[in-house]
C-alpha cells in the first residue's frame, strides 16, 4: 500500500512542477549566446522545453528516491519506484524521439544550416555511449557540408536515445524478471538517467538553433508534429498561418 501512496505523491509533485516550470521558466534571464527566436518561434519552443524538462525531472526524482529506499533497507518499495520510473523512461524517450523526428522533416526547409554543437565522448558515463560518441566523432570529420552533418547530428542523438532506452529496458526486465539485483545493476541504471539527461538538453539545443533558420511559412508544419509531445501537458499557442 505504501509503494501505492508513494506513486501517488509523485505523480501529484509532477503536476505541481510542470505548473511551477510553465509560470517560471519564461521570467528566467536568458542564458548568453542564445539567440532570441521571436514570439512565434518561442512559442513552439517554450512548451516543448517544459515538457522535456519536466520529465526528466520526474524520472531523476523517482530514480533518486528508488535508490533512496534501497540504501535504507525497503529493497520492495524501491523495485517498484524503478517500475515506475521506467514507464516515465519510455514516455520521455517517446517525447525526444518525436522531436528528433519533427526536427529532421524541416532540414530541407531551413534556410541556413546552423554549426552543428560536437559531442564529446568523455561526457558520458555509459560504456555503450562512450564507445558510440567516439564513433560519431570520428565520422563527422568525414562530412564538410553543413547541412549534411546537421542531418547526421539528428540521427546519431535519435539513436543514442534508442540506444539508451535498450540498454535501461534490458537491465530492468532481467532485474524484474530473477530479481537479480546487484550493486552493478543500480549503477548501470544511474548512469543510463545520466546520459539520457545530457542527451535530452543537446536534443533541445540543437531543437532551438533550428528554428532561427525556418521560414515564417515553416512553423504551422512544425506545430502540429510538435502536437504529440506537448498534448499530455501544457501546449502551445497556435501559431498563425500568415503575417
């Protein structure tokens, strides 16, 4: 009953810290070096951004108290907080998936293919993206064109995504399924939330350098493949077909 409770409140702390990070986030002082978008343009921004970060705080928060109770003894109570917090995985990795996937559909539409923002491997934790990034890094010196390695750019964070979420659904499910349970399990598990966090602001600086370089005539397309990540929670002003 008292894992019951336990998802209860956090599904409740999400709601209240999505409300927190709409009324919040836009009277925050814009970090340097980010170009302004424009009312249109940060409307499609903003909504997306909130989401994003909403759930990865929640997933943070559940992982944290699961490990939180496994140190204090409640080894049932935390399994269960890593049940939970894997369907907050699948959701989120749903959401960066769509946007990866919104973001490639507009390339042809952008006027100028912004510098890409380069990977660096040794930020990552996980064996299976460290080994991926140092791929990718060696192959992007191989493509000059601009917007042929911004294109590259959205399919490898797309798939590290994938990768990740493969990586956590087999840890978990052998844990679920033989309730094998080692220390090296829990910390697999904590670097996998590390790298799908980093993973997630790249995903969403690359997202906001993209819409600088979209036309005006661009943005309704864009809108309505941005429908599915931000339905769930708050949402985006429409934006008007035309000046």
């Amino acid at each position: 009953m008292g894992w019951v409770l336990g998802a209860l409140a956090l599904l409740i702390f999400g709601v209240v810290l999505r409300s927190i990070l709409r009324l919040n986030l836009s009277a925050l002082p814009r970090p340097a070096g980010l170009v302004s978008l424009g009312e249109e343009r940060e409307a499609l921004y903003q909504p997306v951004a909130q989401e994003i970060e909403t759930q990865v705080t929640i997933l943070g928060i559940s992982l944290n108290d699961a490990f939180d109770e496994r140190t204090a003894g409640n080894n049932e109570i935390a399994w269960r907080l890593v049940r939970l917090s894997a369907s907050e995985w699948d959701r989120l990795a749903e959401i960066l998936s769509l946007l990866t996937g919104a973001m490639a559909e507009q390339v042809s539409n952008a006027r100028v293919a912004g510098p890409t923002r380069v990977l660096v491997s040794s930020h990552f934790k996980s064996r299976v993206m460290i080994d991926y990034v140092r791929t990718y890094e060696l192959l992007e010196q191989l493509v000059f064109r601009a917007r042929l390695r911004y294109q590259l750019q959205l399919r490898m964070l797309r798939r590290t995504v994938e990768m990740l979420s493969v990586e956590f659904r087999r840890a978990y499910r052998y844990a679920d399924r033989t309730e094998d349970r080692p220390p090296e399990l829990w910390d697999r598990l904590d670097v996998y939330f590390h790298d799908l966090d980093l993973i997630s602001k790249e995903i969403l600086l690359v997202f906001r350098g993209l819409l600088p370089a979209l036309p005006h005539s661009a943005l309704p397309e864009l809108a309505s493949s941005l429908k599915g990540i931000v339905q769930r929670g708050v949402r985006s002003p429409s934006v008007p077909t035309g000046k």
